[in-house]
C-alpha cells in the first residue's frame, strides 16, 4: 500500500517537473530595450496585413518572389 503511494506520487511529481521544464522551454524570450537608438528589425512585422495563402487555389502563373522556381 504504501510503496504504491509512493509510485503514484513520484508519478505525479515527475509530471509537474516536466510541465515545469516544458512550460520554461517554451516561454518567449525577454525583450531587451535597446539604449543606442538603432531601428529594429523585425521579420514577421512586414507579414502582418497578408492573408493566409490557400493550399486548394492554383498557383499564379506570374514569376512572383513569394516562390522561387526550383531548377
């Protein structure tokens, strides 16, 4: 009885670990205030205002920069 307990709670105790490490692996970053002035460059910034792409429309015959032709 007690060594089941026992099992169980080390179980248990385990899970909350691995929440624990989950959760503080997959937290974001802290964000640092720069003190020089020099513009930021933000990558997902210029995506914001594009819609979604839809994988059932055909795909545009114009050479477009979205999907480079691969040879």
């Amino acid at each position: 009885m007690l060594s089941t307990l026992l099992v169980i709670g080390g179980v248990l105790v385990g899970l909350l670990v691995l929440l624990a490490v989950i959760v503080s692996l997959s937290a974001r970053p802290a964000t640092t205030t720069r003190t020089t002035g020099a513009p930021r460059s933000s990558t997902w910034v210029t995506d914001v205002g594009r819609p979604h792409p839809d994988a059932w429309s055909p795909l545009s015959t114009g050479a477009t920069s979205e999907m480079p032709a691969v040879r």
